[in-house]
C-alpha cells in the first residue's frame, strides 16, 4: 500500500512535468499542435469504432 502511495507521487510528479512541458510546447506551436490532436483523435475513434465492429461481427 506504501509502496503504490510513493509509486502514484511519482507518476503524479511525471504526469504534471509532462503537462507543463505540453503546456510549453502548445504556446510555442498551437497550429501544430491542434493538427497532431485531430490525428490523435481521428486513430482513437478509428480505434474504437474498429472494435465496436469487432464486437458485432
């Protein structure tokens, strides 16, 4: 139970590094940025929508 404690600090420590770091990087480069969202996005629900059919089939 400690253990998982001291673990979920680490990842929360990663995790709000990481969001600054993107924080910086959408400032620099909010175009790029935007367009690398929607592909994000776009395979996500490629994703889903791939295993919705996965389930019917």
């Amino acid at each position: 139970c400690v253990r998982r404690v001291a673990w979920n600090k680490v990842l929360s420590a990663r995790i709000r590094n990481d969001h600054e770091r993107v924080t910086k990087l959408l400032e620099k480069d909010k175009e790029k940025t935007s367009a690398e969202q929607a592909t994000a996005t776009r395979v996500l629900c490629s994703i889903a929508g791939f295993k919705a059919w996965m389930k019917v089939g």
